[in-house]
C-alpha cells in the first residue's frame, strides 16, 4: 500500500521535517522516507547487488530515523543519509568477505559482429564495479550515479575532499581496466 503524501508536507523544509521526525511524527518520516528512496536504493544495488538492496536500504533507514536526533545540520541531510548507506554497504561487505571467498572470475564476452546490446553492457559494467574495491566503487557511485559533489562525498565518507578526487581518478582507471579484461571495447 502506497501512502499519498499531503502537499503541505512536500513543501515543508528539511529542518521541519527532521524536527518533526525527531518529535516522532510519521509522516515526516514518510516524507523523508519518500524524498530519498529510490537514490539510496540505487546506491546500494551498485554497491552490494540486487538480492541484498531491499534489505539494507531498510536498515539504513532504520538506522537515520534512530540517529536522527544526532543530525546537527552541518551538511545536508541526504549528505548524512549517504553517509549513513555508505557505511552499511562496506560493513555487510566486510561481513561478506569474511564469511565466504567468492570467486571473482568472469569469463570475458565475446562479441559478434561489435554489437553489445544494453543488458550486456550493463552486465559487464556491473561486474567490473563489483571487483572495485568496496571504498573506490563508494566514491565512483556518489559521484557518477547520485552526482554529488566532491565535497559531499568527503563528507558522507569522513575523508579529505583532496582524496576523494584521488580515489575517483584510480576508481576510473580501475573500473576501465576491469572492462577491459571482461571482454568491454
């Protein structure tokens, strides 16, 4: 069942809403919850895959409206929100790495006649983010996919924003190689 949010809610501020989700008001928090979904959602596809997304992008939400009342306002609110998915996604990550050695061999593709059609490039170009290193693939899918700027992917990660434009130069060049060798012309 699909909530409908009333128009005075849209037009609220972001203050407003937090302070209201702060109060316990859940509306606010649908409000939130509706504003931010799908970016966060997307964010963690690219980053722990389609069978998990579902799953972790509904912690991140727990974990935002329980630490709501910690957001000071500094930076933006979905800078916070990043923050706070980015930090699930490398820590189920860690878990994951721990708890099993997948094999990360992918045969490359051959082409016929230089013709990819779009699932298959998508296909490669999800495999090759998925060999990134966990940190390299967070600052390429803040920048790339949700376009945030340098400045606040330094602060949803906690690094320098010097660093984050190291990291996108050597996730770039990491991410071209991986196409590379998956068979990507």
């Amino acid at each position: 069942m699909r909530l409908h949010m009333p128009l005075h809610l849209k037009q609220r501020s972001m203050d407003s809403l937090v302070a209201s989700c702060v109060a316990g008001d859940s509306a606010a928090m649908q409000a939130i919850y509706e504003q931010s979904k799908s970016r966060v959602y997307g964010l963690m596809v690219r980053m722990v895959g389609q069978q998990d997304a579902d799953d972790l992008t509904q912690q991140v939400y727990l974990q935002m409206f329980r630490k709501l009342g910690q957001f000071n306002g500094q930076s933006k609110l979905e800078t916070w929100l990043f923050r706070i998915a980015t930090n699930e996604a490398l820590q189920y990550l860690r878990k994951q790495k721990r708890q099993t050695t997948a094999s990360y061999a992918v045969d490359p593709i051959t082409v016929d006649d230089d013709h990819l059609i779009k699932g298959e490039e998508s296909q490669l170009v999800e495999a090759a983010l998925k060999r990134l290193d966990p940190g390299l693939r967070a600052v390429f899918l803040l920048k790339e996919q949700q376009g945030l700027s340098y400045c606040d992917i330094a602060e949803s990660l906690g690094i320098p924003e010097g660093t984050v434009g190291s990291r996108l130069n050597r996730a770039r060049k990491e991410l071209r190689q991986e196409l590379t060798r998956l068979g990507y012309v």
